[in-house]
C-alpha cells in the first residue's frame, strides 16, 4: 500500500528521534529548573461557554501554505484579545512550517497556555516541549503504542505538562483512558491518514468520553454553527488553525467560537 500522510511524517519523526543521542537525564534535569507551566486543562474547564485554544498554523500537508508569513507573537497577541483560552503552535517544520521559535514567540506575547502542537515520538519530544516553553504536549493515540502512550504521559506529568491525548474514534478513547491521565481528550475529525474531515465524527466519539475529562473537539470547525453542534455534544473547547488563519479577522472569529456551552 501507498505510504500515507501519518506515515511519512511518523517516518520523519521517528528517524529524527532515533538519531538524538542527548541523555535523558539531563533534559529532565534542565526541565527542573523552569519556572512553573500555565495550567492548560485548567483554562479550559472553566466557564459557561466553549473555550477556543487557537492555532498559530503557517501551512499543512493537505492544504499547502495557509498563512506563511504570519507574525507569531502577533498573532497570539491578536488570538487572545478575541478571547482565546489556549494557544495551539504548530512545531513541525518540514511538514507544518512551524518552529521552536514560534513557540516561544507566541507564548512570550500572551499569559495564556500554550499547547506544543507537534507529532510527540519520544521522550526528548516531551522534555523539549516543556524546554522550549509548553504547558501542554500533544500524544496522539494512533501514532502511539499503549507503552508509549503511558511513558510520554508519565514523563509529562513529571515534568508539569498537560497532555492533549489526541484520538479519532471509541478505540482510541478506550486506549487514552487506559494508559495515560484521561483529563484531557481531544478527538480529531481529520482522519491522519487521508487528511479529510468527518465533520460529525466528534459528535459521534463524545458519548465514549466521560465527564471527568475536558474533552476537546479538533479539526474542521468551520464557524459558528459547527461550534455550536459541538457545545452542544457537550465539549469544553474546539482548537482551530486554518479557519483562524484565514478569516481575514482572527479576533472576531475566536470571540463569534465562544457559545454557549449545554
């Protein structure tokens, strides 16, 4: 079969984490010294209405160049006086464009969380994201083993991180249960290995997500009414990149995201 767009990434990510001989230790030990990360499941379980963590995206695998010459720190700037409760950036950059340095760019202009948004192969992955200023990683199920799942989410936990566990169907709930916290459950509704979008697959998956978990939508929120079918469906937050990034008025599109929640 056809290598597929998850597969070449993971490709991708997997040689590069093969190839890193920096000790672990010494990463975990640089972690210690941070100062103390911005509670990012926090921000989004509180309120009435659904919490937007908004996305500093450049481009993507499927889409090409969406917003290449986007200023991070302004945009973050932008996103958060339209209400934002989370920042997403986009880390990835043979695929996605992004970069450590938008990271910290973006999280630098705004007292908001900040979620590494990147495909977490290691545990250097983890340590780098809290090193280069996270406050939550992303671990996404299907590109994960079960003890993969539960020593990312462990060493996140070590080291003060949140953790986006990333999922697309029940299977995938049950197994982010199973082997990591469970707090916080994001269900994507692009499949990563077509790249198109299911737009009532959230919907769907919500039922297999309990109510101690902040569960978040991911992909394909297009506007309002697709915010409001998820608060509906009973999610905390949507996280949105392209509609952002291309609305022409990032601000306004975050604020018209925060209905009501059920």
């Amino acid at each position: 079969m056809p290598a597929t767009y998850l597969d070449k990434i993971l490709e991708h990510h997997r040689a590069r984490a093969a190839a890193d001989d920096r000790p672990l230790a010494d990463l975990v030990a640089r972690c210690a010294d941070l100062p103390p990360v911005r509670g990012f499941t926090a921000a989004l379980a509180v309120g009435t209405t659904l919490a937007v963590i908004a996305e500093v995206k450049r481009r993507s695998p499927s889409k090409g160049d969406l917003a290449v010459d986007l200023d991070p720190a302004e945009l973050a700037r932008v996103y958060e006086r339209g209400g934002a409760r989370c920042l997403s950036v986009l880390t990835d950059g043979p695929h996605f464009g992004g970069s450590a340095d938008d990271l910290a760019a973006a999280r630098a202009a705004v007292t908001i969380p900040v979620l590494r948004k990147d495909f977490t192969v290691s545990a250097h992955d983890v340590c780098d994201a809290r090193l280069m200023g996270a406050d939550a990683v992303l671990l996404i199920v299907a590109a994960l083993s079960d003890v993969e799942l539960s020593e990312f989410d462990g060493l996140a936990d070590e080291l003060g991180l949140d953790a986006l566990v990333e999922t697309h169907d029940e299977a995938e709930v049950e197994r982010a249960l199973a082997h990591t916290r469970g707090m916080l459950i994001g269900v994507n509704q692009r499949d990563l290995v077509t790249f198109s979008v299911d737009t009532d697959r959230a919907v769907r998956v919500k039922a297999a997500i309990p109510a101690t978990a902040v569960a978040v939508a991911e992909s394909g929120i297009r506007g309002v009414e697709d915010a409001r079918a998820l608060a509906a469906a009973g999610y905390h937050a949507v996280l949105v990149g392209e509609h952002l990034v291309t609305s022409g008025d990032p601000a306004l599109s975050v604020t018209a995201l925060g209905v009501p929640r059920r």
